[in-house]
C-alpha cells in the first residue's frame, strides 16, 4: 500500500459520508413536505432524520476519517494542531473539496430519490443579518463541542453528542443551524424544503467563518492546549495515521 492510499481512503469516506449526510437532509425534508402542510412537523422530521443520521455516520466512518464532514472541522483541527500534531495543509487540500463534491452529490441524489430536477437551484432565500447571527452561534458551539470532548478526553461520545447537539440547533438558532460550508453549498443545488438560494451561500459561509474563529478561540479559553494526540481524534479517534507523524 502506498503512503496515498491511506489519504485517498480517508477523503472518499469524507466524500461519502458528507454526501450522505446531505441525501438525509434533502431527502428528509423532501419527504416530510410531502407527507404534511404543517412547517413546525416538516422540520421535527427534517431534524430528527438528522439526528439519526448524522450519528450512524459518524459511528461508521469516524474510524476511518475521523468523520469531519465538514470544513470547518477540518480547518479547525488543522489550526489547533499546527506543529505536527494536526492534518497538513496536503490533507486539508483533500479533505475540503471532497467534503464539497460528496455535498454536491447528496443533494443530487435526494432529489433522483423523489423524482425532483436533479439540479435545480433553490429559491429559499436565507439572507438576514438574524440568520447570519444563527450560523455564527450554531458552528461555534459545533467546534467547541468537537474539540472539547476531544480534549476532556469524552470523543467516544461524539456520535451521540454531535448528533444531539445539531438536533437542538435546528430549533434553537435562527438559521436552523447549517453551521457547514460543504452542506450550505450542496443545499444550494435542490429547490426544495432544505434548500438555500446561491445567492445567500456566501453570507452563511461567512458566517459560518466566524463561528470558526469564535469557537476554536472558546475551546482555547476553557480547555487549553490538548493533550499530545488530542486532535488526531476529531471527531472520533481513527486508525489511519499518517506515517512518520504523531498523533494530533
């Protein structure tokens, strides 16, 4: 096996998983507009299909890639772990456009799933200054979430407590908690309930930056340096380690 084929295996899972994650979404709410007119019960079943669902994959593929999913989790682990202890920028360069493509290819998927235009750019406007203040709350708690159980030494939770946390999120933040630039932009390609018009990705991607900085600072604050081999673990610990380089 080559030195690659540990990283081509971790970003297919990234790919996979993200895309997987976006087919929940999609399909979900797709789904629950169809069996109800009500708003409120569209979204209980958007959210609670996401629940279940982010936390199966995250059990699945957390040992293969540590189930990012998300750039923002992954830009995070690299920042925290800078010095050798994090993904080098090469990884980043793989995890990133693949969590974008797999985004791409859920929504696509969900909308073949119900016979829906495969591409067919969503007109749900999502631009408000309140919205935006949703995404920043939402991400930030997702990263601090992430790296301080990794750093309490509590990232075996992660599949239970990420999926919770996201489940909350869509009912406590404005936005209904994104809080993911791979999946804002794959929300982007479906005119349906879980769409967001192209027009509003930037600003939730901006947002969603913000949240970044914010939490990965709030981790600082309250849990310190992590411990040697702390964010290799993100979001759950898993075996392919790259040759040569401690653990996070």
């Amino acid at each position: 096996m080559t030195a690659m084929a540990p990283l081509l295996r971790r970003s297919a899972a990234e790919c996979v998983g993200t895309g997987a994650l976006v087919a929940v979404v999609v399909g979900s709410g797709i789904q629950a507009a169809k069996l109800s007119p009500d708003v409120g019960v569209q979204l209980l079943a958007n959210s609670l299909a996401t629940v279940f669902g982010l936390g199966v994959l995250i059990a699945l593929l957390g040992p293969v890639s540590g189930a990012h999913f998300n750039p923002v989790v992954t830009l995070a682990a690299w920042w925290t772990g800078r010095g050798g202890e994090g993904p080098t920028a090469r990884e980043v360069a793989a995890y990133l456009p693949a969590q974008v493509l797999g985004a791409i290819g859920g929504a696509v998927l969900a909308d073949a799933m119900f016979a829906e235009p495969l591409v067919h750019w969503s007109a749900h406007q999502r631009s408000a200054p309140h919205l935006w203040l949703g995404e920043v709350v939402a991400t930030a708690g997702l990263v601090l979430l992430v790296f301080g159980l990794t750093r309490a030494g509590r990232a075996h939770l992660a599949p239970v407590a990420v999926a919770s946390y996201i489940g909350a999120a869509y009912w406590f933040t404005s936005s209904t908690s994104f809080a993911n630039p791979a999946v804002t932009i794959g929300r982007a390609f479906t005119d349906t309930f879980a769409g967001i018009a192209p027009a509003s990705v930037p600003g939730f991607v901006v947002a969603q930056l913000v949240g970044l900085v914010l939490g990965v600072a709030l981790v600082a604050v309250l849990f310190g340096r992590p411990a040697p081999a702390a964010a290799e673990d993100v979001v759950v610990p898993h075996g392919e380690h790259r040759p040569a380089v401690s653990g996070r």
